[in-house]
C-alpha cells in the first residue's frame, strides 16, 4: 500500500508536465495593408488535436485569443477542412506592429456566461512589409555647393541619403542623376557625388536631379534632390607677389609666367583621367610642352593644345609623394 501511494505520487506530476509539452506552436503570416478579414496564410490548427467533448462534454465550445493584440484577428473553426483558421479584423501596418504572440483558448458556454477552459495553442504572427514608403531624402530639396577648381579627381564633394521605412529589399536604396554629365558621378549604392573629370576653367554651373529609388516591387522612386556646384576658379600667387612666405590666391583669368597650381590627385586615379586644365593661358593661341620632367619618365602627360594635365601611367604615393612638374606655354604666332 505504501509503495502504491508513492508510486500516485510520481505520476500525477509527470502526466501533468506531458500535458504541457502537449501545448503546441504554430505558425503564420499576413501581409500589412491587407484588407479586414484576410486569412493569415501558413496557419492552420487541426480541429483533432481539440476534443471538444472533454472540454465541454455538456455545453457547446467556441475559440477565443488572449494576448496584446488579440482584437485584431477573430479565430474560427473551418469545420469543412477540420482546421481552425485566424482572419484579421483590421488592416494592419507593420509599421506599427510587426508581430505577434496569441494564445487560441477553449471556452465552454454555460447558460448567458462562458468559462475558460484550456489554453490549446500557441501562435506567433508575422505581419509582412509592402512597398508602401517611397524614399525620403534627409536633406533640403535643393543643394548648392561652392568647389574649388583644382579639386582633385575621384574626391568626394558630397554625399546624398535618403531613408526609407519598409524593410528587406524594399528598402534598399539605389542613387541615380538626371542629367548625366561628365564632371560628376552620383555612386549608385551610396548617394556619394564623385568629381571625375576637371572643371579647371569650366565657365558655368554644373547641375543636375538625384533621385532614390528602392528595390521593392513596384519599385517607389523619391521626388528629386536638384544639386548646384558651381567652379570656384581659384590660382596660386607666386610667393614673391604675395609679400609673404604663403601664397595667397585671387580669383584666375589668365595664367601669367611663374603662376604655381597646387593639386591632390588620388593615387588609384585611373590613366587617361585628366586631372586639371591649364587653358586659359595669357595667349589666343597657345601651345603647351612639359619641360620637367621629361615625358619618358613622367607619370603625367600634358596635352600640346588643349593644356590638359592627364594621367599617363600609374600612381604611387609611397614611391613618389609628390611631383613636381614644369610646363613651358608659348604663343603658336610666335616665341
């Protein structure tokens, strides 16, 4: 009889933890903006694992949610199939709430009142992003910027973003201007405005639209970001003008002998990319011709008529810091 009594007691707490692990998870989800009443798809609790005649042998059954958020879905039983579905009872934003945790509840109906019985399930809802934001951009609708002329190649002069609030790959962004133009690059992952061509005496403003545009489908594109960069044309005095030991610098219409131009040029400049212009010259027509040093050994080349300075050959900064160039410019209609 003792052993009896014991062994009741050993059991009693182990069918009731069975009973526990017993309690199932499932599993579903909803796209956001999705009309009232929308299934919540990959979700479907099998009306077997419910005995409705233990749970309320006498009285009828129905299903009701526990839980933050449990008035936004309804649970109903779709006897036809043998399952129990969930339908939402509003549209519903991600947004707002991305998730949720529900318990589906057993209740039995006892004359005008109900009484809880058994928690049956559990169920997580995820409710799914639309591309329903369009990239915003942090910045005013128009940007103007003031660049000095001898700005080096590939620099960075600005850098645009633009935020977006889905999520996934409607959020990722791709940058796009409009025009294009030759002086500037707008780098399409990272909004960044690239100076990849000389504006070495370019006489007029540079402008052009940026746009985002996420990934999403239909894709959304952003109202436009109108860039203005207007050439600051800038040259070095020579020290000896300037009446100190420092340059000094006044605006440049003409190159006048001994004028020295200071550049920064990145050392992975590509060749063939012009680095600066040293037209206009103080002659109509002028001819230009690298002195120093020779051509041969030079990493640079500079054009005979147009006085473009262009890259010829690799650059390296741990070989050669810094170059030093001399460029002899005479008239075509004489010395």
């Amino acid at each position: 009889m003792i052993w009896g009594i014991f062994l009741c007691c050993l059991l009693t707490p182990a069918a009731g933890f069975q009973t526990q692990e017993r309690l199932t998870f499932f599993h579903g989800h909803v796209f956001e903006n999705s009309p009232t009443a929308s299934k919540v798809n990959g979700l479907s609790i099998p009306l077997r694992r419910i005995n409705a005649q233990k749970w309320c042998p006498v009285s009828g059954m129905h299903l009701k949610l526990y839980g933050n958020g449990s008035e936004d879905f309804r649970a109903f039983a779709h006897h036809k199939r043998g399952n129990i579905l969930l339908k939402t009872s509003r549209v519903l934003d991600r947004e707002a709430r991305s998730e949720y945790l529900l318990s589906v509840v057993v209740c039995c109906q006892t004359g005008v009142s109900e009484s809880l019985v058994s928690e049956v399930a559990t169920v997580k809802v995820d409710v799914l992003d639309t591309n329903d934001h369009e990239p915003t951009f942090r910045s005013a609708d128009t940007v103007h910027i003031t660049l000095d002329d001898t700005t080096a190649l590939r620099s960075v002069v600005y850098r645009l973003q633009a935020l977006d609030a889905d999520s996934g790959n409607n959020a990722e962004l791709t940058y796009m201007s409009v025009p294009k133009n030759g002086s500037f690059y707008v780098v399409p992952k990272t909004g960044e405005v690239l100076l990849v061509d000389s504006i070495l005496g370019l006489p007029s403003k540079v402008k052009f639209v940026v746009f985002a545009r996420d990934h999403g489908w239909p894709p959304l594109t952003s109202k436009g970001v109108l860039v203005t960069i207007s050439p600051q044309r800038w040259a070095t005095r020579p020290a000896e003008l300037s009446g100190s030991g420092r340059g000094g610098r006044w605006p440049r219409a003409l190159l006048d002998p001994g004028t020295v131009v200071s550049l920064n040029v990145s050392e992975d400049a590509s060749i063939g990319s012009v680095i600066t212009s040293l037209s206009p010259s103080r002659f109509p027509s002028a001819a230009y011709e690298l002195v120093f040093p020779e051509s041969e050994s030079s990493p640079v080349a500079v054009g005979r008529d147009s006085g473009d300075i262009t890259i010829s050959s690799r650059l390296d900064r741990e070989t050669e810091p810094v170059l030093e160039l001399t460029v002899k410019i005479q008239d075509k209609r004489g010395v």
